[in-house]
C-alpha cells in the first residue's frame, strides 16, 4: 500500500506571505522591518505574533497590519486556523480580541474608530507613489550627469533603467492608483495623474523630495526604535531594496 502524503503549510510559505504587508507609514514589509515576532506552524494551523517600535504606535496603523497579517496568512493554501497577535501595546488585548472575533476595525475600536479605514490607505498609497517617484528620478540624475532636472519634466518611464529597484517600486506603486505603467507614461505626476507646468516642476520635485525625505527618515528611526526596544531585533531587519542609504546618517538610539 502506497501511503498519502498530506501537504502541510510551511514556515517559508507564511513567512512570504507576511511579506506582502506593508506598514502603510513606513512603506516597507513588516517583515523587512523586524515587526514579525514570531510564526509558528502545526500541521495547517498558524499563529502569528507581530511587535512593533513602540507600545503607543498609532492603534489604527497597529490595525491595518494586523488584519492584513491575517488576511494575508489565510489565503496560504491548505491554511487552517489563524491567529495573529500583537505584543506590547497598549492596545493588544482589544486589538488581538477584535481580530479573533473577525469584528472588523469599527466593530473592535467602536466609537473610537474612524468611518472607514480606506482613506487612510488612499494617503499612504500617495505618499508612497510620491517617495518611489523621487527616488528613481534621484537615481537617474545620478547615473546620466549630463541630464538636469529641467529635464525630468519630460522623462517617461522607459527612460528609467528597467533594472533598478527604483524603477521597479515606482512601477508597483503606480499600479496600485491606477496610473499608467506603459514605457510612455512621463514619471513627474502626482497622485492622481497630473503634471506639473514648466514653472512648478522643480517646487513639484522639491516637495516630492521632501516627503521621500520623511518616509525614509521615519522607517530608519523606527528600525532604530524596534532594536532598542527588542535587543537583537536588528538581525531580523532588512535594508530597503530601493532605498539609497546615502539620504541617511546611521541612528544610535540611547536607552
């Protein structure tokens, strides 16, 4: 008799699938940030705690990372139960009781929550494009000298190395608004699409550096925070792909 094996859910399998959750703040993978704290596999269960730099992170970011966590985890195939947690914050015990009931962010927080949590998501996703934005035209001013910033006004997509990790997370992010990816598409647009006149492109490139500016400079504080906090923490760390390390000096957090 032949015997049957029975598929089981891997470490590596959920591990990959905390990867695609994203601190909307920080725009990097909970798990490139050290938040995963641990994953634990029996059979096809799972249970999942996540930490994060301090115990009075916003409640509505703590949230979204959360239920992304679990949603994300049980859409493993051949899942089973799961269980995700937060460690350490002053919101944990409603938090991890909100997730077990499945009563979603306005049915756990209440009064306290905001109408709807997909706003917030809409502003970071802008943010985010806005980052990606500057740093790939950050990075092709600096592999083609001869190329101003006048003239990024003009530069499309398919002007971008296809190779760059830059180049990559402007694609993605440009994707999920709904922009065109097409190797004609200029890359100076905001948001929703619009370019900047002739006279407002370089403020328009200014304030793009600006907000690249603080959501690196807040993910590379909170890392920081995370290590302190977590001694060892650091190890679990990952540098940001697309990140150009040059825009930061290293952090020292003193306890």
């Amino acid at each position: 008799m032949t015997a049957t094996l029975t598929a089981v859910v891997t470490e590596a399998q959920v591990r990959a699938a905390l990867g695609s959750v994203v601190d909307p703040e920080l725009d990097e993978p909970v798990t490139d940030l050290g938040f995963v704290r641990s994953v634990a596999v029996r059979g096809a269960d799972v249970e999942v705690h996540l930490r994060l730099p301090t115990s009075f992170c916003a409640p509505n970011f703590a949230w979204l990372m959360c239920a992304d966590a679990h949603d994300a985890v049980s859409a493993v195939p051949r899942v089973g139960r799961v269980v995700v947690e937060l460690d350490d914050h002053h919101d944990s015990d409603l938090i991890n009781r909100g997730l077990a009931a499945g009563a979603g962010y306005r049915g756990t927080f209440g009064h306290e929550a905001e109408e709807s949590l997909d706003e917030l998501r809409a502003t970071f996703h802008r943010k985010a494009h806005t980052a990606a934005m500057e740093r790939a035209l950050t990075a092709l001013l600096r592999a083609d000298r001869s190329r101003t910033e006048a003239d990024l006004l003009h530069t499309t997509l398919g002007d971008l190395p296809p190779d760059e990790p830059t180049t990559g997370a402007l694609r993605r992010r440009r994707a999920t608004l709904g922009l065109p990816t097409d190797p004609g598409a200029a890359v100076l647009v905001a948001a929703d699409g619009t370019r900047p006149s002739p006279a407002d492109a370089a403020l328009f490139l200014r304030r793009a550096r600006s907000v690249r500016i603080s959501v690196d400079g807040n993910a590379h504080f909170c890392r920081g925070l995370l290590a302190t906090r977590y001694p060892g923490a650091e190890a679990d760390q990952s540098p940001r792909p697309d990140a150009d390390s040059r825009s930061l000096l290293p952090l020292e957090v003193l306890s």
